[in-house]
C-alpha cells in the first residue's frame, strides 16, 4: 500500500459512509478506487478522498447520484468551481433553514403570550408589533408568577375579534393620556387618576389579576422602559413619565380611601 492509499476501513472511519456505500459507488462508477493491494482490495488514494468530499456534500443537498456524477464529470468545471457552487447551494440552504427556525420561534414566542392566532390574524391584529421581542421580554421578568400563568390561561381561548376589541380599547386609554399630558394636565389630577384606574381595570379584566400594587409594579416597569414604558416613549417622549405618575398617584388615592 503506497503512502497516501487508504483502505476501505479507514475511509469508512474518515468519512462517517458504509462499507456497502463504497462498494455501490464503486459498482456504478462513481468513485471508484485509484488501486487495489496485491489481495485484490480496494484503495483509495488522496484524490479519490476528495472526490468523495464532493459526493457527500452534494447527497446532503438532495442530488441524485446520478446527476452527481454528470456534475463532477463535466469537464468545463474545475475543483474549485465546484466547492464554489457547493458552498452558494449549502449558504442558500443555511438561509432558508435560518428563515424556518425564525418562523418557529415567532409561533413559540405568541404562544408564550398565549396568542393561538393564525399568522393572518395576527398580523390583522397586531400588525408589525414584534411579539417575539415582547414575549421574552415579558417572559425574564413575570414567568413563573401567578399573572404570568393568568395571562397565558385567559389570552389562550382569544380570537381575532376578541384581540382586535382589546387592542381599541388599550389604544383608547393611552390616547386620552396622551390627551390629558399634551394639555397640561397634571398626572395628580383626578380625572388622570381615572383614567389610571380605567387602565388597571383594563388589566384587570383583560390579562390577569392587577390589584394597585401590582399596577405600582407594572408602572415602574413603564418607567424603566420596559416594553409597553418604550411604546409609550416612542409615541411621545416623556409619556411612560406620566402614565407611572398616574398609576401611582391613583394607587395612594385608594390607599387613602381605604385608611378613612
């Protein structure tokens, strides 16, 4: 056996194949061995190796062998253009494998926020929202607490209709904030701390239990710009300020309310 001939046990162990693969490429001239040793084995040199290579990659793209071997007999392509066209088909598949493992994360992501919505209607109702963003936001700083499992109990038997409904009436509340904050209003004002009180009760109703404390809770997240605090900034700056404000102002007028 010369320095660079490789019996069919070693190439067996150098390239993850069968003792039986070899043979059938052999048989239909597909690769067949450089030598064979004095026993009539076969060899494989170097070269064979590669061609090999080759193969394989082009089986893990689905290739039948047949055009396999067109493909590798073609005498306009080199080596190298064919490592060259190997690696565009194989990035070409890493990208699509990448796009399905995204889509899967997506439905994972809305089912954690207990959204059982198809595609269609999630994009009715939520439009370019990244709910992926929001659930695992969501889910580092509330999974594992009661209003968490509340959450996903209650939102989990919602349709379109029922979403859509949700989404006016939470817009409707941080409109008249917004309002309330553009005209001056102050966040102690007992009109504002109604419509705290109509947004907890919102909550409430909607996702999950959201006693005062809890809504205290909620609003320094708010202020902290976590999700709904960012939402609320982006609409106008200092908006998550007030509705925290609100929130507070409200929860201390109950507390009040409940010493007298």
């Amino acid at each position: 056996m010369g320095e660079h001939e490789y019996t069919v046990g070693v190439v067996v162990e150098l390239a993850g194949v069968s003792v039986r693969t070899l043979h059938h490429y052999d048989e239909i001239g597909l690769l067949e061995p450089s030598e064979r040793s004095a026993a009539g084995y076969r060899l494989y040199s170097g070269e064979d190796l590669r061609r090999l290579q080759r193969i394989l990659f082009y089986r893990e793209l689905d290739f039948d062998l047949g055009t396999i071997g067109a493909i590798l007999a073609d005498p306009a392509r080199t080596d190298a253009d064919r490592l060259r066209e190997q690696r565009r088909l194989l990035t070409g598949r890493i990208e699509r494998y990448q796009a399905m493992v995204a889509v899967i994360d997506r439905e994972l992501d809305a089912r954690r926020l207990g959204i059982t919505l198809t595609p269609e209607e999630r994009l009715e109702v939520f439009g370019g929202t990244r709910l992926e963003d929001n659930a695992a936001q969501a889910e580092r700083r509330w999974g594992g607490s009661e209003q968490w499992r509340q959450r996903q109990r209650r939102t989990s038997g919602y349709a379109a209709e029922d979403w859509l409904e949700i989404r006016r009436e939470q817009a409707g509340i941080h409109q008249r904030l917004l309002d309330a904050m553009r005209a001056g209003a102050p966040a102690t004002d007992p009109a504002v701390m109604d419509l705290a009180e109509e947004h907890r009760l919102h909550i409430d109703r909607r996702y999950h239990d959201c006693d005062h404390d809890t809504h205290r809770a909620l609003a320094r997240s708010y202020l902290a710009n976590e999700r709904i605090g960012l939402n609320f900034d982006d609409v106008a700056p200092g908006l998550s300020r007030y509705v925290h404000d609100a929130i507070i102002a409200n929860a201390e007028r109950d507390a009040g309310r409940a010493e007298s």
